[in-house]
C-alpha cells in the first residue's frame, strides 16, 4: 500500500463521524418534537377551556369535612397535614393552571411564580415541616387558619 491510499482512508471515516452526530442531533430533535408527552399535555390544554379549574372547586367544604374529622378524633395531625397540603396543592393548580400534585415544597419555592402561590407555599411548609409544638391543637389550628387564608372567601 503506498501512501497516498493510506492519506486517503485516513480522511473517509471523519465524514462518517459528522454524518453520524448530525443523523443523531436530528433523531433526537424529531422525538422531542413529537413525543407522546407533549402531545399529550397539548390535548389536555385544549380539552379545558380558558380558566377552566383543574381541580373541583370543593376547597371550603373540604375544610369543613376536615376540621369537624380532625375535632371528632377521626384524623391524627399527620394525616390532617398530608390532607391539607393535597388541598393546598389541588388549589394552587387551579390558581396557576398547571397541576401541582406531585410538586414537593422545594419545587413550589423554586418556581418563577412563586409568588403568585404564596399562600399555597406556606400551607405546604406548614403541613411539611416538623412542628415541635408540645401541642397538637395548637399545630392544627395554624394548619386550618393557613388554609382559610389560603382560600380567602373563596369555596
């Protein structure tokens, strides 16, 4: 083999390489484009009308069964946060129009938006960080105080 062949295969395979890398960046770019995902949260965007609630708007009666199972012994402070930070959550998506369900509360701090959901913010840490309160009702009754300021009138 002389030299001038082997100068020529040394240059073939780079053309290989660029044509791969390209074929690559245009796979991916085409499976984000129409992946079943955006697709789907399009079709779910235009099933809802503008302003249309994510979420039933049973907030206020939702409170009420919750404050009345929590003074009858029926619910642990436990479970009247985790039922609280659910309602919290459940409103904050129909404030903001996208659902917040499976947000944890770094993730509802992080947002551009946050201060648009302050409130729902504040119910979530109330419900999510530990209380060393030495009572519980005291605990409860500033869960069930966020949450109908959080509400604002609103049921």
């Amino acid at each position: 083999m002389n030299p001038d062949e082997v100068g020529a295969l040394i240059g073939y395979p780079w053309y290989y390489l660029a044509a791969g890398i390209i074929a690559l960046l245009a796979a991916g770019i085409l499976t984000v484009l129409f992946s079943p995902r955006r697709a789907e949260r399009a079709t779910r965007r235009s099933e809802r009308g503008p302003g249309e609630p994510l979420f039933a708007n049973t907030f206020g009666s939702e409170l009420a069964a919750l404050r009345e199972r929590y003074f009858a012994g029926e619910l642990d402070l436990a479970a009247l946060h985790l039922a609280a930070a659910d309602i919290a959550r459940r409103f904050g998506s129909n404030q903001l129009g996208e659902n917040l369900a499976n947000h944890t509360l770094n993730q509802l701090q992080a947002r551009p938006d946050a201060h648009e959901i302050a409130d729902v913010i504040t119910v979530v840490e109330i419900a999510e960080r530990p209380s060393f309160d030495l009572d519980v009702h005291v605990m409860a009754e500033r869960t069930f105080t966020a949450l109908s300021e959080m509400l604002g009138g609103r049921r």
